[in-house]
C-alpha cells in the first residue's frame, strides 16, 4: 500500500502538522520501486507521478482551484500492471 506525506518544501504551516497554504503543494511518500504513483481527492485525479528505485515518489497537486482542509489519498500501480486501492 503506498503511503502520502505532505512535502517539507510545501508544509507552510509548524514543521510536521501537514499543513499548507500552496494551491499546488509538493506530496511524497513510499511506494513499490517503479510504481506509477495517483493522487487523488474523492474521486478526482490531482497528480501523478513514478515511485524510484528506492520505493520513493514524489509529485505536485494540480488543478487545486481552493485552500481549506483537503484530503488526499494515493494509488499505485506497479510493473504487472496491478493497482492497488487507496490508501487510508
């Protein structure tokens, strides 16, 4: 299952509380080596990206017309074309 963490560079809030005031911030997380990495909000796709060789992805939400609280949520899909569900 991937994971999904708020980027240092966009976390405009106290260091570590997942807060930010970018329309487009910077998402990172863990995934399996080479997944190709989804990231959405409810069922709307708001950016992509390809996990490295070391299982790490790291993209920028696009299309994020509105600040407030969001909720953001991560699929992969590896190289067997297997995509897994959401993440939590």
């Amino acid at each position: 299952m991937p994971t999904l963490f708020l980027a240092a560079a966009s976390d405009t809030g106290l260091p570590g509380d997942g807060r930010t005031t970018d329309r487009t911030p910077l998402l990172t997380g863990t995934a399996d080596p080479g997944a190709f990495v989804r990231i959405f909000e409810g069922d709307m796709l708001r950016g992509a990206g390809r996990a490295d060789a070391n299982g790490i992805w790291t993209a920028e939400v696009v299309d994020n017309p509105r600040l407030g609280e969001r909720t953001f949520r991560v699929s992969q899909t590896d190289a067997q074309g297997n995509t897994s569900a959401l993440s939590d």
